[in-house]
C-alpha cells in the first residue's frame, strides 16, 4: 500500500511538472507573440509619429526621396533610425526608445533646437551607416554620374570614417536648402539697390570710416584700432585653456583698421558676381581685363548660405584661398591695403585692451555648458550671450550684427558667431620663444594649416576665450566634394568659418 501510493505521489509531481512545463511553453509563445506584435506596432511610421513632436518631420519625409520617389518604395522610419536586425536593432530601439519618451513626456517641444538637430553632427547620432548599406548594396550603379562615382569610390577606399549621410544628409528628410549638386544659380540674381557708389572712400586721417565698394549698393564700417602692446596667449591658471595658447608673450602691433563686423554675404556677393567663374570646373582659369586678371570662384555645391538668409549675416563656406583673393579684389577695386589679419592683430582687436579670459566678465568653467551636471544646474549666461553669438544661444545658425554688443575697439562678433581665418600658418609652438618676433610677428614661414581665431555659434564657451586657437583642416572640410582636384573656393563641410578684413594705413595719414 505505501508502495502504491509513494508512486501514486510520484506520478502525480510529474504530471504537475509536465503541466508546469507545457504552461511554461504556452507563456513563452504568447510572450514572444506579444513582444513581436509590440514591436511591429512599435516600430511603425504611424507609431513614430504620434510620439515624436518635431513639427515637420513627417511632411519632410513624404517630399523626401524615400518616400517621393518614381518607383513607389517607402523606406519606413525605422529603416533609417534604427540599426538593422542583427546589429543591435532591439538595443538601439530600447536606447532611442527611452530618450523620446523621456522628451515627450518632459520636455517643451516648443523650445527644443530643431535647427540643430538637423546638423550633420547631431544627424550622424540618429542614422546609422549599416542601415544605409544594406539598402544601398550597389555602390557603383549605370547611372551614377561622374561625380556619383568619384564620390563613391572616395567612400569605398577612404581611410577616414565617412558616413552616407556627409553627401545624402536630405534623402530622408527633404531640404531644399541641403541639396548635394552644383548651385551655378548662386549669387547670380541677388537683388541690389540701382544706387551704386561710384569711387571708395576716401581716407585722410586715421579715424573709422565707411568703404564703398564701387559699381556696388555695398558699404561697410572700418574701425581705426590703435597701436599697442599686450600680452598674448593665455597663463597656465586659465582656466578651459588648450596647451598651443603659450606661453604667454609680449608683442607689439602697429595701428590698423578693421572690419567693424565678419565680411558679410553683400560684401562677399559683390565679389563673387564681379569675378565668379560660373560654368568652369575647377583646374580651369579664366581672367576679367576688369578687374586686373583676378579670377573668382566656381560655382559652390549646394546652398553656401545653408538657407539661413544672406544679406548682413556673415559670409560662410568659402575656403582660406577664396577669403585671401576677396582680400586681393577689395584691394584693387579700392585702392586700398586690405588683407586678413595676422593672428597678434586677431588677438590684440579681439581683447580690446583687457587681459582677462573674455573682454568681458565672466569664468569659462562657469559659462561652460560641457559635462553632465551643467545640463541640470545651468550658470547665468545673460553676459555672455549679450557678447557673443555661441552654442548656448544660436539657435545653430549665424546671427546678424546686431544680435550682440561691440568689444571695447568697437568691433563686433570678434569671439563668435563664425571663426575667422588669420593670414598666418598655424603651429602648435608657435608661441616659443626662440622663433617669435615681437613686433607686427606674422606666424610661423610656411606650414600646412591656417590659423583660424574665435569660436562660432557651434562652439562651447571655453572655445571663444580670447587666446583660444584653432587651425584650417583642408582636408576634412573637403570630404563630400565630388570634384576632381577638390575645390580650392569653397569647403563642402564647414559651415562655421568666415573672415574679417584689415587696412594698412598709408604713410601719409594725418595722424
């Protein structure tokens, strides 16, 4: 009877167990059955859409490519912004997931920087590469152009790490503004007053004036900077300084005029129409008998101005090469001595007269927005952003002049906004010592780089103290460039880098 009923007990466990196990199975499938569902559901455009509150994400897909297109194939948003089954789709789907629920439910979509979340910087966080290629597995198809295929092939045998989206950033999203072609219409039909200034101005003492540029509506405001000695560079205790900014060193400059604000778009539009190469390819020279056989640029890719306005904002795009031969045309067409500024010129306009970090008040570890804590307890930056167009108050894009209030010289923009190219070749020591000259020096005697000086409006607050530093990075700012020889007037991958011009005096000023 025990043995009877010690089975009994037995078979009844392994039935409980077997039950347990089947039960088991069944939860596992409706699990996995519900999990799917909620993925699919999850991973749909309409789902997409009614969590995210970018205002005109949906409307610029349906005119994009991927959705616009002849042979009627819709690439979903999940195509593009999630990584591909198999490479990690699930964690970058719970990664992104979490973060746009986070914002829809907490943060105002009304003072979100929409302007910046379309920058290629931020873009390259949201799409992945892996989801591009395998999509687009022909790389060389018969109808590619010219340019397609040289662009492709740099793609396909560069060492660097480029990303389809440096050339195709507007295929999911369209942006009239953003397409990768040749914009030989740009600048062509500018509207311009039918007042034009017959002469320049003309300059008898060394005081501020305005220059005209004749056969132009376009006039601009050169201030008289004075002479003087200060120290350049930065001390060790500077706080957010970078090591290429000392040591610090005594130099001396003579006076000189400068540009009251960056060269702006109506400036740089007056050369361009008067000189531009419109139609050449790049190798080709062509010269105008009126205007002393200087020869201007060919025609840009895209829209140089990135659909932020023209007008009085500052001119963007252009190369180091294409700054210095407006340099060269202004020089002509004026009579004048203009020029870029050397970098002690930069700096000594730059500090107008002070000596702190900023030429106002302020502490860059304060004003800085990096690090993780400074996105929950954010510094008052009233007196920064009255001085200068940077990160924090942008909006991603350049500003006009009066956006800001003048350094103590009077001039404007000097540490943002956009940076500024400087005559000199950039070297990580060129502060030392033994190679300085410390009257007017004019940088290192050859090199590879110019020295851009000034943040822009991409810039966090430790990168437009007065001493801080920066080089030209040709290579790099020419990556999507399709062209070959690449183009020696305008960079396809940087949009935060213009210039300013000076004046030498004559001799025979008035003092």
């Amino acid at each position: 009877m025990k043995l009877y009923n010690f089975r009994k007990q037995t078979s009844n466990k392994r039935k409980v167990k077997v039950w347990f196990f089947i039960l088991g199975i069944i939860a596992c499938i409706l699990f996995l059955k519900v999990g799917e569902k909620a993925i699919s559901y999850t991973s749909s455009d309409k789902y997409c859409m009614s969590c995210h509150v970018h205002p005109v994400a949906e409307q610029n897909w349906k005119l994009s490519t991927h959705y616009n297109n002849k042979s009627g194939t819709i690439v979903h948003c999940v195509e593009c912004h999630l990584a591909p089954e198999g490479h990690g789709y699930i964690m970058t789907k719970a990664k992104h997931g979490i973060k746009d629920v986070y914002g829809y439910l907490f943060k105002d979509s009304a003072r979100i920087n929409w302007e910046g979340k379309k920058l290629l910087e931020n873009a390259k966080k949201f799409v992945y590469e892996k989801s591009c290629t395998e999509c687009h597995q022909n790389l060389f198809p018969v109808t590619l152009s010219v340019d397609g295929n040289n662009a492709h092939l740099f793609y396909s045998s560069s060492k660097e790490k480029l990303n389809c989206i440096n050339c195709h950033l507007q295929v999911g999203h369209f942006d009239k503004y953003n397409k990768h072609k040749k914009n030989t219409n740009f600048g062509v039909n500018e509207s311009a007053s039918t007042v034009l200034f017959t002469e320049a101005a003309s300059v008898e003492k060394f005081e501020n004036f305005t220059e005209k540029i004749p056969g132009t509506s376009v006039s601009f405001d050169m201030v008289a900077v004075p002479g003087g000695t200060f120290n350049m560079g930065s001390p060790d205790n500077e706080k957010k300084r970078k090591k290429d900014e000392g040591p610090v060193h005594k130099v001396t400059v003579s006076q000189f005029w400068m540009a009251r604000v960056e060269v702006t778009w109506d400036e740089y539009l007056s050369f361009f129409k008067a000189t531009s190469s419109q139609g050449r390819t790049e190798g080709q020279v062509i010269k105008n008998k009126n205007i002393d056989a200087i020869s201007g640029a060919t025609p840009p890719w895209g829209a140089p101005d990135q659909g932020w306005g023209k007008g009085q904002r500052p001119a963007i795009t252009m190369s180091w090469h294409a700054a210095n031969v407006y340099c060269q045309w202004l020089s002509k067409v004026t009579g004048k001595k203009y020029r870029l500024p050397t970098e002690a010129e930069w700096e000594y306009a730059c500090r107008g007269g002070t000596s702190s970090p900023y030429f106002f008040a302020g502490d860059p570890k304060i004003y800085s927005s990096e690090g993780f804590f400074k996105k929950i307890f954010k510094p008052d930056t009233s007196e920064i952003a009255s001085m200068v167009v940077y990160k924090v108050n942008s909006s991603s894009k350049t500003e006009e002049p009066s956006f800001v209030k003048a350094n103590p010289f009077g001039l404007k923009n000097m540490a943002g906004n956009v940076a500024e190219f400087c005559s000199d070749y950039y070297s990580a020591d060129g502060y030392k010592a033994d190679s300085l000259g410390f009257i007017n020096p004019a940088g290192p005697e050859s090199g590879q780089e110019r020295v851009i000086r000034g943040g822009s409006f991409k810039s966090d607050a430790k990168d437009v103290r007065s001493a801080s530093r920066d080089f030209t990075k040709t290579k790099s700012w020419l990556v999507t460039d399709p062209q070959m020889p690449k183009s020696i007037w305008w960079y396809s991958d940087c949009n935060d880098v213009g210039f300013r011009v000076v004046c030498e005096p004559d001799s025979s000023l008035k003092k």
